[in-house]
C-alpha cells in the first residue's frame, strides 16, 4: 500500500507511525480483513493472537541482528522478498537470546509441559 497520505515516507521501517498519529485511518487500520459484509469473523481472535505472540517473544528474548566478518551488525535488505505467490522476506540471519536465566528456565519448564499434554 503506497498511499503517502496514509504511510508518509513508505520506505522507511518506522513502526512508532502507528502510536501517535491524527489520521483515523491509521487507529484501526484493519484493511487486511477486509470491509463490509465480508469482512473476517475472526478479526478479533487473530488480531489478539498476534499481539499476545510478540508481547511474548519481546518478554522473553532479546532479539539482535546477526554480525558480520568484522563484528559489525549486518541487517537484512529491506526489499529482499522471495519470488512467489505468498511472498515473504528472505531468510535472514539474527540472535535470539534469553532475556535472563530466571526466563530460559521458566521457557524451558512451559516446553515440557506443552509436550506433556501433546504426548511426545
């Protein structure tokens, strides 16, 4: 979506246009379900599941980019998108790292419960 009205400066990954802004159409932007009669009945339970998701991942790992030959960060292009019908970035290189040991363990106690339940 290429409207600069609505997404002033596209190119640039600035996900704080989201928090403070005036246009209404950016509050509830939910174009992704769709509008009117059709729009999705699962609108609701997908847009939840998503946010507890990441709350989740931003709780418990520090996510960094990966480092180059000489040390330095080395970030993904950000126009590197695979070729096909559902497209989506590359594969990319990153750390992923427990925030602190007290959350490795608690993630690790979750694990073995999940495969309690699921039987494995």
């Amino acid at each position: 979506m290429r409207d600069p009205e609505l997404f002033p400066d596209p190119e640039s990954f600035r996900p704080e246009r989201f928090l403070n802004t005036d246009n209404p159409r950016l509050k509830d932007f939910d174009l992704p379900f769709g509008f009117g009669r059709r729009i999705c009945p699962g609108m609701h339970l997908a847009s939840n599941s998503v946010f507890i998701n990441i709350v989740r991942l931003l709780w418990a790992f520090d996510i960094s980019p990966s480092k180059d030959a000489d040390g330095k960060d080395s970030f993904p292009a950000v126009w590197d998108y695979t070729d096909e019908y559902l497209s989506r970035p590359v594969r990319f290189k990153c750390e992923i790292k427990a925030r602190s040991e007290k959350v490795k363990e608690c993630i690790e106690r979750e694990r073995d419960a999940a495969w309690e339940v699921l039987g494995n």
